[in-house]
C-alpha cells in the first residue's frame, strides 16, 4: 500500500464546488506539497498556480487540457500534467481519488 | 491553522457508502492512526472495532451513541466518543469535515 511518509498533513479539508471536491494538504518532507482528494461526479473547472501532476488512484473522469481541443479520458493507474498558471476543466463520470503533486 | 506533524499517511482513501463518506488514513509517530475524513448528506451506520473520538472540524449531524436513545446535535468544533466494538448512527445534514482518532 502506498504510504507517504515523514508529512505533515493539514488537519481542515479543502473544500470546493459545495463539497463536491474535497482534498488535504500534506506536505513533504523536501517542502513540496501535494493534495489527497475526492471528486464527486460533475464538471469542475480548476485554476493552477503552480504546476502540477494529478495522479487518479481509482474513478473515471476526463480532462480538456490547456491548448488541448479534445477531452482526455483518464482512469484509476493514470496520471496527467498540468502546467502553471493555466485552467482546465475535468468531468468526473466516477467517484474518483486522486494524488495531486505541486511541481516546484 | 492545526497539523498533524511527522505521520505516515496511506495514498488511497477509505471509501463507504459509494463515496459519500471518504477519509484518509494518518499514522502518528506514536503509533496511533487517526482517519481525516468528509460525510455528505446522509444518514450512515458504522460499527467500531477500537473506542475512538469523533472531531467534527466543521459541517452539523446528529448522532445516536450506544445506550442513548435520543439524537445528540454536534456541530463544527465539538467532538464525541464511542467505545469499542459498537455501533452508532449519523444523520449529516451538512458537509461534515472530521477527524477520527482511534484509542489504544
């Protein structure tokens, strides 16, 4: 089972679209910081300050990726990246669990 | 802002009820595990194997504890304990942010 160890978590979820869109803050022991969330379906559009790679550990969604046309379908084993100061938009078919890492 | 500092935390959520009730697992240098969980709307039943304390961080339920037989409200900030090897019921009436921790 994938750990992450030696973090700090904070305590207070991150809250967005009603609740829609959970996660937890933890941050490693190296400074970088990553989020631990649940997406409920919808369609959610989210703003990036940092770049960022978001990892699916299980649900179904896909994603329009800035100076991408198509939608991108993505499952629980995939990841895909995201670069700074840019939005996308996901639509979440599943439940789904994701590991976000913020790139330095 | 509150942390849980120097833990281990399991990458995949714990996921009951199709999603509506999702936490984390935390490990505390101690040993001692801790859930960070989110409950939608909903009334959910769960059964405990170790007592355990029940920190509602924000949101509002009502909860029916063993041997009680009314429904106790608990809201952001408050906290309440089962004990081992029992079964209490939740009715969530908003987004509820917890943080569970499980006794020795």
């Amino acid at each position: 089972m994938s750990e992450l160890t030696q973090v700090t978590v904070i305590k207070t979820a991150n809250i967005y679209f009603d609740g829609l869109v959970t996660s937890r803050t933890v941050i490693c022991a190296d400074g970088s910081r990553k989020t631990l969330g649940i997406m409920q379906p919808g369609e959610f559009e989210f703003n990036t300050q940092a770049a960022e790679v978001m990892e699916i550990l299980s649900g179904e969604l896909t994603v329009q990726l800035p100076g991408e046309d198509g939608w991108r379908s993505v499952q629980g084993g995939e990841s895909f990246a995201v670069p700074a100061n840019a939005k996308f938009t996901m639509r979440v078919a599943r439940l789904t669990d994701y590991c976000c890492s913020f790139l330095p």
